[in-house]
C-alpha cells in the first residue's frame, strides 16, 4: 500500500515519535526520552554523557514489562496528551544516577551500571519519584502514598484513608486539566521528608464516562467538578518517611483553595503558589518546614483573573522569581523587581539557580518564542534564529530545543562550557512541505497563517477553510513548520487554509488575552470574520462563497458557533469535541473567563450553543470520542437533541473508546478523510 501523508500522519503520533523531549540536565550528563523510531510508539531512557557527548541507551522499552496501566496512570496520561507507550516520564535523584519510572510496575534503573529492575511494590503504581539522594521512591498506589527503598525493601505506607475519595499524593482534575501540575507531592532536599497533598474528591459531584459498543461493561465513575459545583478539597501536610510525624501546611485555603504550585530545593524553604477560587488573586507562600506555617512573599490581582506560569515560583539566590503583569506587560519578576523590559512578553521560567534564570518570551515577533538568561549584570539572549525555542537547565547546562519554518521537525543541542553537543532525532520526514505566509490582519492586527495548494495558479478561485483553536492557551501561528504540516495537507485538497489567532490566544500580551472575559463567543468570532475578509483583500483567489470551517475542543466550539450565529459567512463546519454548553466544563477553566452559573446566568446562556441550535442553516458534523473526561459527549449529544427536536438536520461521528486525544492510528487517518469527504459535499466542491 503506498504511503500518503495522512496515514504517516497517523502513524507518527503528528511526527511526535523518535524526537527527543523531556530533558534533565546534571552537572556531567543529560538524560532525556526518545522512542525507538519514528513510527515506534515505544520510548525510552537515554543518556548524554557530557564528557565525550555520546548517546547512551539507558532503559531499552523493548525489554520492559508491559500491562494493563492502573486508572490514575490512564488518566495521567490523559491530562498531558501522553500516546507514547515504554517510559513517558521519568524522575531521577540530584545527580541523575539512579531514576525511577512506572510501566505497568514500578521500574529504577543505575543509569552508571546500565541495570534496570521491577521492585515487588504494591499494586497501581502511579508517579514514582526518586529522592534527592538516591535511596528511596515514593509512588502512589491507588489513594495511598507510599514509599520503598531502592534496592526494593522496606516497602511501607506513608499515608492513606480508608475512604476511596480521598487520595495522598495525587493531582486533582483541575491541577492536572488547567493549572499544568501533575503531582501531588515533592521530596525535602535531604530525602527524608515528603509534602503531600491530601485530595478529598468526596464533595465534587460523579459522572458517569459509558460505553455504549460495550453494554456488558459498567459505566466508569468519574469525580467532575463542573462550573459551579464543589472542587476537591485540598490540603498539604509534611510526612517523615517513617510515618510517625505529620505537620500540616496551613494557609488561608478558604480564600485561596487553589493550590497551582509547589516546590521544595536545596538550601531553601517550600514554596507554593495558591489562588482564590475567582482566580483574581494569588499569593506565593514559603512553608515554615518545623511549623508547617506559612508566610506570603508576594501577592499579585487583577479584576479580571490572575493565572500560574510555568517553571514559577522558584528561588534565585534569596529571592523569589516569579512572572506576573506589570502595568499591561508580562515581565519576570526576581524578588520585588521586574528584570525583563515592558516590551518582552515572558512566557515561562526554565530554570532558576543562584547564578540566574533561564526563561522563554517573545520579543518583537508573537509567532517566534526565544530563550533569554537573566543575571545580576542584565539579560542575554541565547537563540536568535527564527523560528519557536524551548530550554531545560542545570547550573551549568543548558539544553535548547528549536524548530523553524525552514526545517522540519525539531534540533536539540546541548550548551555546556563554550561547547554545543547535538543530540540526535529520530522522527520521519513529512511526505509534505508547508508554505505558509505568516500575515497581519485587519484593524486589531492578527496573527494569521495562509496556505494555498501546491502548484496553485493564481486566478484559480479556491474554497475556503478556516482552521483555528481560538481561544485560550492555544497559539497556533508560530514560526514552526511542524505546526504547518496537517494544514498544508488540507490545502492540497484544493483549499485556501486561513489559520487565526484571535482575541484570548496568547502571544499577544495581557489585554489581548482578557478581552474575552465573560464573553468566550463574541470576539472569537468577530476576530474569525474580520480576518477572512481581510486576508480576502490580500489574496483574491480566495472565494467567499464557499467558506468552511473545522477545529477541535475549543476549535470545536468555534466552528459550530461560527455556522450557528454567522451563516452569512460559514458555509460549512466540522466540530470535534465542542464545549456546546460551559456549565458542563470544568470550574477552573470556565469561571476564569465567565464566572460561576450561579452568579452569571445570562452569561452562560449567552455563550452557550444549545440556544442557537433552531438556527442552524448550514451542514454541521458533530464528532466527538464517547470516552471523553475532559469535554464529555455530552456535549455534543445535547447539541444533537437540540437540533433534532428543532428539525435541524446535521451529522454525528460518534468515536467508540476515543478520548480527548485520538491515537488509534486508523481512527486519526480516516478522521482526516471523513471530513474532507463531508466538506467536499457540503460545499458542493
């Protein structure tokens, strides 16, 4: 059979396979993950040595033990788009030399003498953590925390409740979901100590995840804290590993129940980072580690909502870095002064260490993302090429990830003593190139990508089709041809692809992105159509009269929006997974940008798609995986009812066993011909 894009598309988890990713800097090696190949989902353990910058195989994942994965770790996965099998995420003590991971066991490996063991731990390991020091793993089993020596003796329960919703050591939904923290509990420096979180799920409400191809089988109890309803509560408290001390962290948690960050380093107290339910105040906590009290360095508000960063707080020296926004501009904060100048949009901290921090922001460009090194004798940028860059580092090392429009893929080199160390991907070559300009468009100046098929003759008056995410969190136009790769594909099925980022996505700065704040529908879509008809006036091969639009999650709901309230201007559309109606998504996401139902309910009637389903004129396909936690079907399946009992035709795709994610390889490339074959209908092409 021969190859075709879409199904290298399929096949290569979006080209995720064989690259690098996940590093962790030491002071003489690096390790980080990659699978096999390009096509090979299983990933392992490597090693730089940074001596001679050889590449060592640490943890083949041929050679390991596959299972069934416990819940937590399903759902783990879930929470950061994990599709990957073998060793997804790893941790390993100060020096590098001993990690832990978890692949249906708990796993360590002498990354030195190249061995690596299954303990005998208990069952449904989840998150296994190594000390500091190298001498013991704390990992979750089912709600317990627990920990075990590393050579697999002395295994013990540190912490657990006979109550199955309550849990030590885990993450809540929305820690996972919306605040990017993945854990639930961090080691004192001297390995002896662990702060934990205790999660009580018992007052969030349960919903039910069925699977209606398997009647046999029983619907799967999910604990969903919708808008408006009781969160997890949450609370931390200092475990010795022995289990015959417990200090609880106290802190103001019926004001900030939110509890986004948290880390504890060398030489240095906990920190944490909590927010008031409203999200428009927060506070960086230091943890009395004697006394579990807690004190507040910094506080930052604003009217509208205040939001955690990545990679902060953290402790340069004695003071405490933080990003935050400083009279309309996003800066990096160390201790009481904003070190980066107003007009550098930060995007998030690297790493931080006595000598400075390492951070990511956006300069001149919003679609090129760089890497810049404060210090005490000012700021240097450490990549110029355009293109979007990430790091890692240790105090030394600095590793630099970078992807352009002028290669495919992604390049990682290694900066340690004047001297750069490549390190090697293994991900396959597109079977396609993009060609993509990157335009300003209109009066509020968007960001937007245009492709127009390969080998297009100009005058050749082309189909429209817009393909955005739209709203918060998710920038598409950047300087990466990766990014480009699936909407270069649909254009070579005869389309002009607009890509836009309108009003919410970031890149742009502070009130660009809160211009959406109680009204997630209104300026999404203007931003939609004024870009249309001004990327119609720079080119004018592209034909309004046949315009469509697709997208996923939030893409999702913007493109049923866009053919629901804007008919004028939608032709067609395709909606993967759509939040229909924002009572149904979670708290921490939802009331951000529109408040609880409670106190706003004209604003979730306002922006919610079930109101408008008697107005549907234009060919809609719904699709959506009926195993779906995060924005469950029934999204869509309310959507569906709506339109029916208004006599609205429409289409419903619904996906047997698919979640948020879609990594079936035969399920992602024939989604992909599935909607080309009902737009080509819809817009009679």
């Amino acid at each position: 059979m021969a190859d075709t894009f879409q199904r290298q598309f399929a096949r290569t988890r979006r080209f995720t396979l064989g690259e690098p990713r996940a590093f962790s800097a030491y002071d003489d090696r690096v390790l980080f993950l990659r699978s096999l190949s390009g096509t090979d989902a299983r990933t392992g353990l490597w090693m730089v040595d940074l001596t001679t910058g050889a590449e060592r195989l640490v943890v083949d994942p041929a050679a390991l033990v596959e299972g069934d994965l416990p819940e937590a770790e399903r759902a783990r996965r879930e929470r950061v788009r994990e599709t990957a099998t073998g060793v997804v995420a790893y941790a390993a003590d100060d020096a590098g030399r001993v990690v832990s991971f978890a692949a249906a066991g708990l796993w360590v490996a002498d990354v030195d003498a190249g061995s690596v063991r299954r303990l005998d731990a208990a069952d449904s390991v989840y998150d296994p953590r190594v000390d500091p020091t190298g001498q013991r793993i704390a990992y979750v089993s089912g709600t317990a925390l627990r920990v075990i020596n590393v050579d697999g003796t002395d295994d013990r329960e540190v912490a657990a409740e006979p109550d199955s919703a309550v849990s030590w050591g885990r993450a809540e939904f929305v820690a996972a979901e919306e605040m990017d923290r993945q854990r639930g509990y961090w080691w004192s420096p001297d390995g002896v100590r662990l702060l934990a979180a205790r999660v009580d799920e018992n007052p969030v409400p349960v919903w039910w995840i069925a699977d209606p191809a398997h009647p046999d089988r029983a619907p799967l109890p999910v604990r969903y804290p919708h808008a408006g309803a009781n969160n997890a509560t949450v609370s931390l408290h200092l475990l010795d590993i022995d289990g015959d001390k417990v200090v609880d962290v106290r802190w103001d948690s019926s004001t900030f129940p939110y509890l986004a960050r948290a880390s504890w380093t060398s030489e240095h107290q906990p920190l944490l980072q909590v927010f008031t339910r409203d999200q428009r105040r927060g506070q960086v906590l230091e943890v009395d580690v004697s006394t579990g009290e807690t004190q507040a360095l910094a506080e930052d508000s604003d009217p509208v909502w205040v939001e955690p960063f990545p990679g902060v707080p953290a402790w340069c020296g004695n003071d405490v870095v933080r990003i935050a926004d400083v009279d309309g501009a996003r800066r990096l904060l160390v201790g009481d002064r904003a070190v980066s100048p107003p007009e550098m949009y930060v995007r998030g901290v690297a790493g931080a260490g006595d000598a400075g921090v390492v951070f990511t922001a956006t300069l001149d460009e919003p679609a090129q993302v760089h890497v810049f090194r404060w210090s005490a004798s000012g700021i240097d940028r450490l990549t110029t090429d355009v293109g979007v860059h990430g790091s890692s580092m240790s105090a030394q090392t600095v590793v630099l990830s970078s992807s352009s429009l002028d290669y495919s893929g992604q390049r990682h080199r290694i900066v340690v003593d004047e001297r750069e160390i490549a390190v090697a991907s293994y991900a396959e070559t597109p079977l396609l190139t993009p060609s993509v300009r990157l335009l300003r468009l209109g009066a509020r100046e968007l960001c937007a990508g245009l492709l127009l098929p390969s080998g297009h003759q100009p005058g050749t008056k082309l189909p429209v089709l817009l393909d955005p995410y739209g709203g918060p969190h998710g920038q598409l136009v950047l300087a990466s041809r990766r990014i480009w790769l699936e909407s270069q594909w649909w254009a070579d099925q005869g389309y002009a692809v607009l890509v836009i980022d309108g009003r919410g996505t970031p890149g742009r700065g502070p009130e660009f992105e809160r211009s959406i704040y109680q009204n997630v529908s209104g300026p999404v879509l203007e931003d939609q159509v004024d870009g249309l008809h001004a990327a119609a006036e720079l080119e004018p091969d592209l034909d309004l009269s046949r315009v469509a639009i697709r997208g996923w999650s939030f893409g999702g709901y913007l493109a049923a929006l866009a053919v629901l309230r804007r008919p004028d201007v939608f032709h067609a559309a395709v909606a993967g997974a759509p939040s229909a109606d924002w009572a149904h998504y979670d708290t921490h996401y939802t009331e951000r940008y529109l408040g609880t139902p409670q106190e706003h309910p004209e604003i979730y009637e306002q922006t919610s798609l079930l109101g408008d389903a008697a107005n549907l004129s234009r060919p809609l396909l719904l699709i959506h995986g009926l195993a779906d936690d995060n924005v469950v079907a029934a999204h869509t399946l309310l959507l569906s009812q709506r339109l029916t009992e208004a006599g609205r035709p429409h289409s419903v795709l619904p996906l047997t066993g698919v979640t948020h994610m879609t990594p079936q390889e035969a399920v992602a490339e024939n989604l992909l011909l599935l909607q080309v074959d009902f737009l080509q209908r819809s817009l009679a092409i």
